[in-house]
C-alpha cells in the first residue's frame, strides 16, 4: 500500500540498478521502510517488474507505459502487462518520457479502473494545473533543469513547489503533489514536505549513492521528522 508522506524511487535504465542488482535496491528500501514504518516505493525498469515484485512487498511502480489496452500491438509496454508483473501503479509523463496530454488521459482514465496508482509528473506549476484536470492520484513536479544535478528543487526553487500546489489545489483538491528533482538528503525531504508536498520523486540520488541504505535511512528520517 502507497502510503504518505512517501519517497518514490526510479531506477530509471542506470547499470546500478539492472536485474540483480534492482532487487538488491529495492530490499534496501524495503529494509528501509519496515525499519522506520515509512512508505517507500521503487519504479525498476520494465524488464525488471515482475523480478523486484515477486522479491519485496513494498509499492512497486512502472516507469512508464505505452499503451492502454492489450491486443495486436508490437514492442509496446501495456497497463495490464505492468499489473500482471506485479506493479501498483505507474509513473507518466516523466521528462525523460515525455507523452501527449491524451495518453495521460486514457492511461490514468484506464489505470483507476485497474485500481493502479498514477504519479504524472510535470515540469511546470502551469503543467501540473493541466494533469491534475485529469484527476490523477499524485502529480510529481520536477523542474528538468534540476534533474540529476543534486540541486534540490525543494530548497534551489521553493517558489515552483508551492505555486505548483496552489495550482493543483485550485483545479483538483483529490491530487496529491509530490516534488523531484536534484533530492539527495534529508533535508532536501524535509524542506520539500515544509513547502506543503508529501513526498519526494527521487533517482540517482539513491541508486548512484555508495551507501544507498545511509541515504535512504536520512531520508526515511526526514519523512517522520527525526533528525
């Protein structure tokens, strides 16, 4: 179950965070999350959602998908596939993978009736006002400039975090906001939920860390207000 305040992890396609080695991560952060009773799930390539499902109970989430029904379709990642393998939702519209307003559309339309979670990420405050119109469960504001930089969104731009909330706020009270970008500490979490999210959507800052299960202990710390 995806609870909050929560921490979302993407393992994006990086070799730290491949095959065996997704599993590896994804049981750090499930050590993690039973440790401190904090929520945290993991987004693995799409090769490896069946394989980090079936090894962990924590939320597990797609990174993507391509399409929204099954049939005669070729190289295509579907919304049930992810289900079938194990996955409680999916990321969409990540900058990495950016995709047309109407497939976030059908595919959150689609995914509510599977009971999956979606988190639809935008890059701008007037961008999350035009996916939260699509009443997805969480909308990731995460600024592209800041991606990978280990500049953290919640401290280097607050004002895109909380405009991004007023934002969501005043066009659908049910999304929740959660914020990425540059979050590699603690304190990048605290601030971020100080600013009024309730989570952060985070990557290389754990997958390419030398001690990820130190980081995401801070992290997890953060989450429930310890030091």
């Amino acid at each position: 179950m995806l609870r909050t305040p929560m921490i979302v992890v993407n393992f994006k396609a990086y070799r730290e965070s491949l095959g065996k080695k997704a599993i590896e991560l994804a049981k750090i952060a499930e050590e993690v999350s039973r440790e401190l009773n904090v929520s945290i799930a993991v987004a693995p390539q799409a090769t490896d959602i069946r394989l980090v499902a079936s090894s962990v109970s924590i939320p597990v989430f797609a990174q993507a998908v391509d399409s929204t029904t099954i049939g005669a379709l070729t190289g295509h990642v579907t919304i049930e596939s992810i289900k079938d393998a194990g996955a409680v939702g999916t990321l969409i519209n990540h900058s990495e993978r950016r995709v047309q307003i109407s497939l976030i559309s059908e595919v959150v339309k689609a995914s509510r009736e599977l009971n999956l979670t979606t988190i639809v990420c935008a890059d701008t405050p007037e961008v999350t006002a035009a996916v939260a119109a699509l009443n997805p469960d969480f909308v990731a504001i995460e600024p592209p400039e800041l991606i990978g930089t280990g500049i953290p969104v919640s401290k280097a731009k607050p004002e895109v975090v909380t405009n991004s909330l007023d934002k969501v706020k005043s066009v659908n009270s049910k999304s929740k906001v959660i914020c990425g970008a540059g979050i590699t500490t603690g304190d990048d979490v605290r601030a971020a939920l100080r600013l009024g999210t309730v989570g952060v959507l985070l990557a290389s800052g754990v997958v390419k860390a030398k001690d990820p299960k130190k980081v995401l202990t801070e992290m997890g710390n953060a989450l429930i207000g310890k030091t």
